[in-house]
C-alpha cells in the first residue's frame, strides 16, 4: 500500500487512475472491514484512500464507485 500510495500520488493523475481502474480501492475497503492487523496498516491504507480520491480533477465516480 505504501508503494501505491507514493505512485498514486505523483502530479500525474493517470498512475491514479489506473490503480483505480484495477480496483484496488474495493480491496482496501474489504480489508479495512476486517479486525485491524495493527495501527500501522490503517493508517498507511487510510493515506492511500485519501491520495486516491483527492483532485485537482477528481477521479471518475465510475471508478471510485466501483461498477
């Protein structure tokens, strides 16, 4: 998640896009949904959630959304 997160949140919004399009947003939720491995795993998930779903251009909702 750690890497994701540093590529994620480059200038360029196409790396985000792409790590969106793959889905991984529906995998970090699933996984959030579970009894916490520890504090450092959510915060880091948490980070890579925030990056994202930030802008300046927002991503499509298509693929935040999931469907």
């Amino acid at each position: 998640m750690w890497a994701l997160a540093n590529i994620a949140g480059e200038d360029d919004l196409t790396f985000r896009d792409t790590i969106l399009e793959e889905g991984v947003l529906q995998d970090i939720v699933r996984n959030l949904c579970r009894p916490p491995k520890r504090n450092l795993y959510t915060r880091t998930a948490v980070w890579l959630l925030s990056i994202l779903v930030r802008g300046p251009e927002y991503p499509p909702f298509e693929i935040v959304n999931g469907k």
